[in-house]
C-alpha cells in the first residue's frame, strides 16, 4: 500500500461509518446547504432523499456538491444509485447508524439513494497544539499535509 492509500485508508477509519454532514447542492448559481445522514462505504459518501425536494432537481442538473461536518470538508461529484431498500449494504449500515431516520424515511416510496464520489478531501488536525491542512487530491493521488502558518 503506497503514501496515498494508507492515509486515506486512516481517514476513512477514523471518518466512521457515518455521521451528521452539512449537504451543498447547486443550480443557476443559486446554492442551498442542509443537514443530512451520511453513510461512508467503501470510499463513497451515501445519502438519502426523496425527489421531490429542491435537492434532487438540483443534484440531477448539477452533480457537484460539498459536504462539511466538524473540521472536514468533501467535494465530490453525485450519482442517484437506486432505492435505498434495494441495497442492502447501505439499509444495514443506515439503520445501524441512524435508527430514527431509517424508521421513519427508507421505506417511502419517493427516497432514492445517492452516492458521492470524492474528488477532494480537506480536514485540519492539531498535532502537539499546532494546526495542520490535511488536503487529498483525488484526481490526481496526492496526498498534502502542510502546517497552517497563517497569512
């Protein structure tokens, strides 16, 4: 396993299965950002919604999106994947993680399933109290950690 695998396998370790992100979504310049349950699986960030809602018509014209929780932020480019029941992997870890959201929503009939692949991967880390950019490109494979200096 080379630099760039073994640091993004850490992050995803240390990311979880999942957790509460700040979802940005986009179209004609206008972007809106919302709360949502995201599942990490197999390097790609999952999520649910319904197609109805604003968001779907967004990420279906647009599918650059952001998402943001604590100190990391994601760029990634999303695809619809299906219903969410009709994977099994992400309903098991969905309900396991998120038990209200999975009761309540999964099995309507207007949630589809997306997936977000990342492109790019940003979070700071504090190493003996000094502030660090942790940066993945992935595009092109690379991996930066650089000490925030400020200015």
């Amino acid at each position: 396993m080379g630099e760039f695998e073994a640091h993004m396998q850490n992050f995803f370790q240390e990311f979880g299965s999942g957790r509460h992100m700040v979802l940005s979504t986009s179209l004609h310049d206008h972007v809106t950002s919302r709360m949502m349950s995201v599942i990490q699986m197999d390097g790609l960030f999952w999520f649910q919604t319904d197609r109805h809602f604003r968001k779907y018509r967004q990420l279906a014209e647009n599918p650059r999106v952001a998402l943001c929780a604590d100190n990391i932020q994601i760029e990634g480019l999303c695809r619809e994947a299906g219903r969410p029941l009709d994977n099994a992997a992400f309903a098991a870890l969905y309900r396991a993680r998120f038990p209200s959201s999975f009761g309540r929503y999964t099995h309507l009939s207007g949630e589809l399933l997306f997936a977000v692949t990342p492109v790019y991967l940003e979070r700071w880390l504090y190493r003996d109290g000094e502030p660090y950019l942790e940066q993945f490109l992935l595009d092109s494979r690379q991996y930066r950690l650089s000490p925030y200096c400020g200015g």
